[in-house]
C-alpha cells in the first residue's frame, strides 16, 4: 500500500500536528479507539508522513498510547487518572505561587491584576463557558511566566492542555457554581503572603477532586453526543485558514 494520498497537500508539519493533537485533546479522536493514520491523512488531505511523525509526538506527550505493532489507541477518560493528573498539578502550580512571591516585581503582579480584572466569569453559555476556559489557561500560564523558570511554564502548558477537556465539562456541568477565584489569589501574592497563596492555590485545584467521577461520566456523554469543544478547536482552524489554531 502506498504511503502517500492522492491529491495530498503540502501543509507544514506543525500545522499537522496541532490539528491531531486538537483531536486528541478535546477526544475528537474517542477515548480507547484505534487511530488510523491513513483516515487522519485522507481527513487533512496530507500524506501519511506528517500524520506519522505527529502522532509518534502526541504519544510521547501522553494522549495517545503506543502499542508496538498495533499503532495508537486514544488515551482513556477515567477518575484515577484525572486524579493523578489534579495532583501532578497541585504540586506544579503550588511551587509555581511559591516562587512568584519570592521573585515576581510589584507591577508585574499589578499588570496581572489588570489581567484577570478584564476576565470576568460569564459561563451562562457554552461560547461564554470556552472563553472562560481559555482566560483560565492563560491565567495560570501568565503566573507560571513570572516565575522566570522556563520549565514551570512548559509544565503548566502541558497540563493545561491535558486537563482541558475535564475542565471544560466541570465548567458545563457545574456552570451555575462557578467562582472565579483568580482575583483572591492575585490579591494574597501582592502581599507576599506565602501561606495564604499556597492555601488559595490548593483549594482552587482541589474543589474539582470532589467531583471527578462525575466528570468522567459527563465527559462521555459530551463525547458521543456532541462535544461541542472540539467543534470549537475545529472552527478555530477553518477561521485561521491554514494557520495553526487551537483553544
């Protein structure tokens, strides 16, 4: 069989992979099922070469699994593993506070301030709901930056991209009980007050353990009835016209 799809284009490998690892994501691509690389190729109307090297890269990010001699299974959707993730980033993001006290300047922490004044939770709908998932990723983000610590920021980055999905159903399934706690902390890291932040930090992450079963279930039923988050991420990549645009 040929590796190459007749009328393929020539897209540039990034734009392959971010639109994949869209899929994975947001489970465009469904949880436990077997990826095809040749239906992902003929989907994108690229050769099988892009779509190989990417999902070689998504698997080592950890959304896909790599079997060998049997290719790619999506990664599943379960409590133990939101449960670890939620405690991978409970440690992360509280060492992310720790040093933003220490190192942060008095007008940085001003200017993310001004940033989360301007963010205001509106999560009545879904198109308010996604754009309040997306200020929240850029949130914690921004706060991993003032660390000055590269690593911290590429840590954050990449939870905030595993997580995304669960994120996005608490916020549909709880939409009525959503509190925007980025203003508390901002607040207790102007005063440098250590204990403070880090006990803000830790029940800001911790108020979604409480619920992950329930996410779980909610998340499935998104999934195979709709999942209005990839239909998002996919929109965004239509808009762009070729650019590489994901939430």
């Amino acid at each position: 069989m040929t590796s190459e799809i007749s009328g393929a284009r020539s897209l540039p490998a990034s734009h392959v992979y971010d639109r994949i690892k869209a899929m994975a994501t947001t489970f465009r691509l469904r949880p436990g099922d077997k990826v095809s690389e040749l239906e992902l190729a003929r989907q994108l109307g690229v050769s099988r070469t892009p779509v190989r090297e990417a999902l070689n890269r998504i698997a080592a990010e950890g959304f896909l699994v790599a079997t060998p001699n049997r290719g790619y299974t999506v990664r599943a959707l379960d409590a133990k593993q939101l449960m670890a993730l939620y405690e991978y980033r409970a440690t992360v993001e509280l060492g992310v506070v720790r040093l933003v006290c220490a190192r942060a300047t008095d007008q940085e922490l001003a200017d993310l301030a001004r940033l989360v004044d301007d963010s205001r939770d509106e999560p009545d709908t879904d198109a308010q709901a996604l754009k309040l998932l997306s200020r929240d990723e850029a949130f914690h983000e921004h706060l991993a930056g003032l660390t000055g610590n590269p690593e911290f920021l590429r840590s954050v980055r990449s939870i905030n991209e595993r997580l995304r999905f669960p994120r996005w159903i608490d916020l549909r399934v709880r939409r009525t009980e959503t509190r925007n706690d980025h203003p508390e902390i901002v607040r207790a890291l102007q005063t440098r007050d250590q204990a403070i932040v880090h006990a803000l930090m830790s029940q800001h992450i911790e108020k979604h353990l409480d619920h992950v079963v329930e996410l779980t279930r909610a998340g499935y039923a998104e999934i195979y009835t709709g999942n209005a988050l990839a239909e998002y991420a996919e929109s965004r990549f239509t808009e762009a016209d070729g650019d590489s645009a994901v939430l």
